[in-house]
C-alpha cells in the first residue's frame, strides 16, 4: 500500500510557538490527516533521555505508527575538529540506537561538509563513518545516510561517489526532489536509485503542472518503493497548508500509477 507522511518540520513555526510537541505531532498524523508514517525531525525532541524514547516508542505502537524517516541534526560525520567529529559520532551512535529501537525505516545523519567539493580526508571519512553506521543499520532492519540539504550533498555526483564507495544496501539517501547545486538536470535520476526515503517540497517542485508527477514517475521507475513525505517551509498556517499539499501529492501519485 502507498504510504504518505508529513515531516514534522513542516510544523516549524508551531513548534518554536510552544504550540506543538512531538506528541502533538503524531497524533495529527494519525487523526488530523489519517496517514500510519511519521517523518521525525530530531529538533522537535525534548531530549534523548531513555524513559523519553520509551514515551515515544509507547505512543507510536498505541497509535500503529511508522517512523518512515528520523532526521538528526547535529551529529554530522564531517567537521574540522576531530574532537567534534568525536562527539557527534557518539550523538549518532545514540541515534542509531533510538531508531533500532523505534523501527525505523530510514535515519538521515548529514555529511557535514558545506561546499560542492569534497577533500580526499572528507571524503574517506565519510565513507568509514558510514560503513559502520550501515552495518548497524543492516543488522536491524533499517537504512541510514545524508539528506540533500547540505552543499556537497546537493551535488548528485558526490552522493553516487559515496553510495558506491560505503558499497552496503543498508546507505542512502534522503531526497529533497528537485534541490540541487550542480547537475541540476540529471540531479534526480543520479540519485533516485539510492534514495531511501523522498520528501517532495513546492519551493523546489512545481505543484501546478507536470512537474509533480514527473518527478514521482522517475522515482517509481528507478524502484523506489519508499514513503512519499512532504515538507511545507512556508512558517504559516502549517496546518491547512500541508494538509492542501498532502493531497496535491497524493493526486500525482495516483496520477502517476495509471
């Protein structure tokens, strides 16, 4: 069955308000917009204390959720401090433990690098980083890698690059569609066969035209079989502005399947 989510930070401004929660979240998901997939930003967590998870992981087998993606900020692989490279090693082991623990399908843990290119120690560090990360991610049933959001992952080459060299069908990718800095034309038929989980966003894809659906299409065709996730960056009205472009997705997906 097609799944569709929401990501939480599409709920940004209510959440900086003190409006929403990461309970709040879910349960809209659930009874707001009818979905079983939940898109977690890690920004939207009180903490990572342990009776904190459990609270989460309880409300998501009561309620029959998915956690199609979980988005970590902060503990990108790359950055010049190999003291900082450290800790955020240890923050995204705890995270990969978390997504264990939750049943996850896919965690996104960022390269860290914020320009087009990438340096032959980046690029070796990234590559051993994630190899450890997709081992544990094999070993329990989920996948792991960046999302293209950052500079040198909004370069398809480089993530191709990365895929082929990390080698385990445990790494990929999270696809911000359309949203790329270099090779722009090809950028999503480059990625879309390592694409683990898609998150589809008018201020990149035309929602009133063609484009919507040819971009699903492509997906499909390179056999994503992932959740269709939107994420709505306007800061405003959140609420009826996702659940408009909840169901603009939804059409094109239908659209595309006949």
């Amino acid at each position: 069955m097609t799944a569709y989510s929401i990501g939480s930070w599409s709920f940004h401004a209510l959440f900086e308000a003190g409006k929403m929660n990461v309970f709040g979240y879910l349960e809209s998901i659930k009874y707001r917009y009818r979905l079983q997939h939940a898109d977690i930003w890690n920004g939207m967590l009180a903490s990572t204390e342990p009776a904190y998870i459990a609270s989460i992981h309880e409300t998501l087998k009561e309620e029959e959720l998915v956690v199609a993606n979980l988005a970590v900020d902060g503990a990108d692989i790359w950055h010049d401090d190999p003291g900082v490279r450290e800790h955020n090693a240890q923050k995204a082991r705890a995270y990969l433990e978390i997504a264990r623990k939750w049943g996850v399908q896919a965690l996104r843990i960022d390269l860290g690098i914020h320009d087009k290119t990438m340096t032959e120690e980046q690029f070796e560090c990234c590559v051993k980083r994630y190899q450890e990360y997709a081992q544990f991610a094999a070993d329990h049933g989920f996948r792991v890698g960046p999302q293209t959001h950052q500079l040198a992952a909004q370069v398809p080459s480089n993530l191709k690059r990365l895929a082929e060299a990390v080698s385990s069908p445990a790494f990929g990718i999270v696809l911000n569609v359309n949203r790329w800095e270099a090779e722009h034309d090809k950028g999503d038929e480059i990625a879309a066969p390592i694409t683990m989980h898609a998150q589809l966003d008018r201020a990149f894809v035309d929602f009133t035209g063609p484009e919507l659906v040819q971009k699903i299409e492509l997906l499909q065709q390179a056999g994503y079989q992932g959740c269709w996730s939107l994420e709505f960056r306007g800061g405003k009205d959140e609420y009826i502005e996702t659940a408009h472009d909840l169901l603009t997705i939804q059409r094109a997906v239908r659209t595309a399947a006949n």
